[in-house]
C-alpha cells in the first residue's frame, strides 16, 4: 500500500446475522474510522439457539439500506467524495452474502464508483491495520471465530499463506456447542467466557486436543465431547448448579485457549515471526488476549489485535482490506460462501 494514499472506501458487510456499514479513510497511510455502523440479529436468533439463514437474509434486506445511509450520515461524507465501495463476498451464509454483494454492486453501478470484492477472513488480519501501529514482517496470524480457526503466515502486507486450520469443529462453534449443552443459551461464546470468570479453570482435566503435534492443525470436537461425558456424571438436578456450569466453563475454555496459545507460538518460533496477530470474534475473549499478549512479549515479539468491537464481525474491517486489494469489475463479482484464504 502507497503511502500517498488519500482516500475513503465504504465498507458494507452481511456474511451471517450483522448488517454493517463503515467508512474508512486512509491518509499518508494513517486509518481514520469515520464511522462504522453494526445492527445485530443476536435477539431475533436467540430463539432458535443459532443463526436462520432466511431470518438473517431478510433482515438483511430491511436493514442495509438504512445502516449504509446511517454510516454516511455519521461519516459526514458525500457519495461523490467516495473513493471505492468494498463488500465482504465470502466465506459465510450463502444468502446473507448476496444482499450485501448486489446492494455493493448496485451503488457502485450507480455512483460509478469501483468496487472491490473482499474475503471476510482477509479482513478479520486486516482489521489490525486499523489500530495504526507499525507491523514487522514475517508475521503469524491466529484467525480464531465461529466457523474458523486457522493460523496465516503474512510474509508481508499481501502475501498470505494459510499453514493451519481446524480439522474439525472451530473453536468459537466449541464455545457454542457447550453453550447448548449447558443450557445457556445463544450466543455460546460471551455467555461461556462470562461464566467462566467465575468458575474454577482446574475443576476438570480436559484435554488439549493435539497440543504436542508436530503440525499447527486444530481440533476441537473431542474437547467438546470431554465437556459432554463430564456433564454426563451428574444428575440433571445437580446440573443445574450454577458452579458447576461455572467450572466446566472455566475449565473448557481454559484447554481451548492453552492449544489456541501453544499452536501459535509452535508457528511463530518455527517461521521466526516477528510479529504475532489474533484477529476474529473469537479474539475478543479477554483470556486469550492477554495470555497470547503475554507470552508473546516475553518471546520479545510484536503482538497486535484488533479492539475487541473490530474482532466481531464489522465492515470496517471490510473497508481496510480494500486498501490491499485491487478492484474488480461489478459484473464478475460473486458470492463464494464457502471462500477460504
């Protein structure tokens, strides 16, 4: 990226259950949020105990319009003055997608303006940009969210090359599944990691799924099956002692957060990364986040990740990849729910 950069990108993003818009304003290379704007579905989900992709869809087609005019209305910037219209085109709902990929389209067919098609995970490592501090290279980034935990090896500002993933469930759908088991409720993650700031994290041995591999990969099924059978020793009466809950949370979410840990340093000291990054709605578990913090200043490492508003979805983030990423002609961009880095 230029620094003689001057310009502002709106970012529009729809890839699961939140209506977002941003404007984002890159001068001399220095990000500037003038707005960014995210109306969430969480409420109209909680019902169901997890996302309805039709549910979302439609409000989707409610809301997006109102959110963009909202964005430009806070940004106080005009259409005109607008440099390119970014949109998140992948991975995520296949028809949540499409309502923030043809309302991109149409703008910029009308405003004639050029439109960049970006990966949702992309602008997850992106979002770091946002925070304005120098990034030294190689990098390890830890990408940690509801459908995905992979770690990406950035050699520079645009060269990404996945060296991880989970081989099974990811660790944010972990967090929900105990959520369900336990009887919390939706979301799983905030309400998991908001128990277990009061349980006991070593009430239970869990397992570290894969922890002394010589591989960066993930797995988490078998953590979350652990939870089930440790729950399965108990009456349904003695279940619903909100200790019990408490520690089992503590103890689940401290196993995932010593392999999500231990993975990404392994990467970090096998590729002599000078930097190491936590992006994804996942990344705002302040557990995590301080215990990568931590070690990773004691490896004398740069640490960096996002504040924990730009960790969850957002089109802020969406806004800042186009910053490094070239243009595509409205007519050839489609939707890829199932895009990957």
């Amino acid at each position: 990226m230029s620094k003689n950069v001057n310009r502002i990108i709106l970012g529009i993003e729809s890839s699961c259950d939140e209506t977002a818009a941003a404007l984002v304003k890159n001068q001399g290379g220095t990000f500037k949020i003038l707005a960014n704007v995210v109306w969430s579905q969480v409420k109209i989900h909680q019902k169901y105990g997890g996302v309805v992709p039709e549910i979302a869809a439609r409000n989707h087609v409610k809301k997006i319009l109102p959110i963009i005019d909202l964005a430009l209305k806070k940004s106080k910037v005009d259409k005109k003055n607008i440099s390119g219209i970014a949109v998140a085109t992948g991975p995520g709902l296949i028809t949540s997608l499409l309502v923030g990929v043809q309302t991109a389209k149409t703008l910029a067919y009308l405003w004639q303006k050029p439109i960049y098609a970006i990966n949702h995970l992309q602008a997850h490592l992106y979002a770091n940009w946002l925070n304005n501090q120098p990034i030294k290279f190689p990098a390890v980034c830890l990408i940690v969210s509801g459908g995905h935990t992979e770690l990406i090896l950035m050699k520079n500002q645009t060269q990404l090359k996945k060296i991880s993933e989970t081989l099974d469930d990811a660790a944010g759908e972990a967090f929900d599944k105990v959520s369900q088991l336990l009887k919390l409720g939706y979301p799983g993650g905030p309400i998991v990691s908001a128990m277990a700031e009061r349980g006991d994290a070593k009430a239970f041995k869990f397992p570290r799924p894969m922890i002394q591999n010589n591989n960066f990969n993930f797995s988490f099924s078998g953590l979350k099956t652990a939870v089930l059978y440790a729950s399965q020793k108990f009456s349904p009466k003695k279940l619903k002692s909100y200790k019990l809950k408490a520690n089992l949370c503590a103890s689940f979410q401290q196993a995932v957060v010593e392999v999500l840990r231990a993975k990404t340093i392994k990467a970090a000291k096998y590729y002599n990364a000078k930097t190491i990054m936590l992006s994804g709605g996942v990344a705002a578990n302040q557990l995590l986040r301080q215990t990568l913090e931590q070690k990773t200043k004691k490896m004398g490492l740069k640490f960096l990740t996002p504040k924990p508003e730009l960790c969850t979805d957002n089109a802020a983030m969406i806004a800042a990849a186009a910053f490094f990423t070239k243009p595509t002609p409205w007519q050839k961009i489609k939707v890829d729910p199932n895009l990957s880095l």
